[in-house]
C-alpha cells in the first residue's frame, strides 16, 4: 500500500486503516438508521482483526475508571430516585414561583443541579418528564406557557450537562482521550470549576430567550402558582413535611459524594473508587434506598457499551498518528489561537446536525482537536474541553438528542414542533458558540485553562 503524505507527515497503514474504519462509522452513523452502539462496536472489530488495536486496548476500555464512576453515578443516582428527594427539592423550587418567570428560572435551578445527581442527559429527561406532566396539568389553560415549559425542560437538561464531569458520557470520552493524548486529566473539581459557571449563565440566557420567544407578555404578567402536593402526585414521591430516612440518608449520601468528588486533590482518591462506595452504601441493606439489582436495572449498558467502544476508536485515532495527519489536513492554515478556538467550537456547535450522538462526536472531534491544537501552539486541554462544551448545543431537530425527541413526542400535552425548534436554534446556535468562546478566551485562563 503506497504511503499517503501530505505536507511532512507520512500516514502509516494502521493510519490508513483506522481512518478507514472512522470514515466507514461515521457515515453509518449519519446516514442509516443502524444501532449507534452496534456500529461502534463492529468498528472496534474490525480494529481489533486488522491488527491496529491491540485486544487488551479494545476490552480494556470497559474496564476504565471512567465507565465504573458512569456505572456507580447510575446506582447512586437510582437511589436519590427512589428516595423522592430529586423529586422534594423540585417541588420545593417550582412551589415558590409566582409568576412565569420566576417558574421557569426556578425550573432551570432544579436542572441545572440535578446534573451532580443524575448522570446522562437522557436520564435527566426521563426523571423530568413527571415534572413536566404535573405542570402542565396545572397550567393547562395557558398554552403557550406550557410549550415554552417544554422547550426549556431539554434545552436546559442539555447546556446544562457541562456543569459535572458527570453531566454526559461525552465528558469522560474527552476526559480519557486527552489523558491518553497528553497525560493531562481533567478531574471532577477541575470540571465543576470549570463548567459550572458556563451552565448557569448559559441555561438561564436560553431559559429567558425561550420565555420571551413563545410567550406574550400577557402570559408573563398573569400570575401562576403550583402547589408542591401537584408535583409530588404526579411524580410519586413525599414533596412535603420533614424528610423521612430514605430522603435524610439520600441527601447525606449525594453531599458527602460530591464533596469528595471536589476534594480528590487532597485525598487522592479516584473518583471511580469514590462512586463504587457510594454506590454500595446506596444498595446496603441497613442504609440504602434501592435494591442493587433494582438500581443496575437502570444502568443503560447500551450507552457504556458504545461509550467504551468510540474510546478505543479514539485511542486507535490517536496512537496510529491517523488524528494527527488528519487535523495538519483540516488545519493546514496557519490561523491564531483565538481564530483556531473559533473554529472549533463551531464546527462542535454545528456537528449535531451530521451526528446524532453526543459520544460519537466527541470520539471523532476530540482526537482531531488535541492534534491540532498542539501542532498550533493551543491548549489541548482548553481545545477538547471548549469542543465539548459546545457540543452541548443540539437542539435544531427533534432527532439532534434524545431529551429533544423525549419532550417532542408527548402526546398528554401542547409541546413544541420543529418549527419552534428551527426558529429556537437561529438565535441559541450562535449565542451559546459566542459565550463558550467568550468564557474560552477570559475567564478559563483565570481558573486555570489557558489557551
């Protein structure tokens, strides 16, 4: 097989086949319907068989501290599920609202915290939706709130992900890929610092842009109130009154996990070793709140089955040198870092129109963006992490995330259409890549990511 070159750089035949096989997947990801999970995992095979991907790589991803800290979050979280504390503290915001306004900001609150309890975005939406339903039904004379609801439930389960290392499975994809890349990890505190102040203001400015999109300002000055005892019928849980022992021992519990979790600095433990003894504590017969076959049961092994596999790909991507041929092609122009920043993060702005999943795009743009941006001088680390912070944004079509399509197909009632969705994403598209930028180029180089 002849060589490949382009400029100084000469691709291998690993590099070949890799890029090969990453095309292959990538197309099949786009354009068919097939399984998401049973397309990574046929390219990782065919890694696997053509030699460029050792097999203790391949099956060894299952076995990263990332996949167990996504598998015992899912556990803990299983237990503040059935605890009803998740639910309390909702009721507890929502309650206190007394017009629209203060409804939806209280509403983004909620979320934007649950991204520290629940891990995955779809996981967020699937405990929201019981939310959701109870406010509808008590605003269900008020249309156009209700849809304006709707939109800012997924909207903001979505920007909102990026505040915890746990917020979605893309964020461990890049945390491993750039580990492997250049030795440089971003734990849970450094992500929190890091994440959470882009949460925040991003989800309020989409909350208020939505608020003021498709509702009047007759519908923001009638007053709403809803009652705690509402969201509590319909979500099940005991919203009101002292907190009994399951919600008392759940709150304990998720403190005391995110606490360590910030403090890994300090103790050294890894937050994986962290999360396996929450998890156990949550399934213990004396202080739990969830039997642990109950809690696996909604572990989405679908999703750490193709999370682990896009890893390996990632980690083939970058050992072939295959990432770093690829990006001196996309990046061959010599362009300033704050140009090249730019750049990224609307290309990663823009990539859920092409990908679906938020995994499979940090698979495929992760390795390219390390690559370059040490061929250009940046930051590899303030590159993938702006990269997967933009990714954030994938609200065009009903299909762009799985929250999205979950809002969209509720047929109890009004939602929003793909009209809504397509006027939304005109101004939110631009308006969240400017502020990743914005936070990128000045207050990340404060708290310690310099580009």
């Amino acid at each position: 097989m002849a060589a490949v070159v382009m400029g100084a750089k000469t691709l291998s035949t690993n590099g070949k086949i890799t890029l090969c096989v990453f095309a292959v997947a990538t197309v099949l990801w786009v354009t068919t319907k097939i399984d998401d999970t049973f397309v990574a995992l046929s390219a990782g095979l065919a890694l696997v068989i053509s030699g460029v991907l050792p097999v203790e790589t391949f099956f060894g991803t299952l076995g990263e501290p990332t996949v167990w800290l996504l598998i015992c979050a899912f556990v803990i979280a299983a237990g503040v599920s059935a605890s009803g504390l998740a639910a309390r503290a909702t009721a507890f915001l929502v309650s206190r609202a007394k017009s629209v306004r203060q409804l939806v900001h209280f509403t983004t609150a909620a979320l934007v915290v649950s991204a520290f309890a629940v891990p995955a975005t779809s996981g967020r939406a699937a405990l929201a939706v019981p939310v959701f339903l109870a406010l509808a039904k008590v605003l269900a004379e008020r249309r156009r709130v209700v849809v304006a609801l709707a939109l800012v439930f997924p909207v903001v389960i979505l920007l909102s992900a990026v505040a915890s290392l746990i917020g979605a499975g893309a964020h461990l994809i890049t945390v491993e890929l750039l580990a492997q890349a250049t030795g440089e990890r971003i734990g849970f505190a450094r992500w929190l610092l890091l994440g959470l102040p882009l949460a925040v203001v991003s989800s309020h400015l989409a909350a208020e842009i939505v608020l003021l999109a498709v509702t009047r300002r007759a519908d923001r000055k009638e007053p709403v109130r809803v009652m705690a005892e509402e969201v509590g019928e319909a979500t099940g849980a005991r919203v009101t009154g002292p907190l009994d022992g399951r919600q008392r021992r759940a709150a304990v519990l998720l403190a005391v996990m995110v606490a360590l979790w910030c403090a890994e600095p300090l103790h050294g433990v890894s937050p994986a070793v962290v999360a396996l003894v929450g998890a156990v504590v949550t399934a213990s017969p004396m202080t739990g709140t969830v039997p642990m076959n109950r809690a696996l049961g909604t572990v989405p092994w679908s999703m750490l089955m193709f999370m682990a596999a896009t890893m390996a790909m990632g980690t083939a991507m970058t050992t072939t040198g295959a990432a770093s041929w690829l990006a001196s092609g996309l990046f061959g122009v010599k362009v300033t870092d704050w140009q090249f920043m730019a750049a990224v993060i609307g290309v990663s702005t823009l990539a859920h129109l092409l990908l679906q999943s938020r995994s499979a795009r940090s698979s495929v743009l992760v390795p390219l963006v390390i690559s370059a941006a040490g061929a250009l001088g940046v930051s590899p680390a303030a590159a993938a992490f702006a990269s997967t912070a933009a990714a954030g944004f994938c609200h065009t079509l009903p299909a762009s995330a799985k929250p999205v399509a979950l809002f969209h197909k509720i047929e109890e009632v009004p939602t929003y259409s793909s009209r809504h969705l397509l006027g939304l994403s005109m101004v939110l598209a631009p308006l969240t890549a400017g502020l990743v930028l914005l936070f990128a180029l000045t207050l990340w180089p404060l708290l310690g990511l310099p580009y």
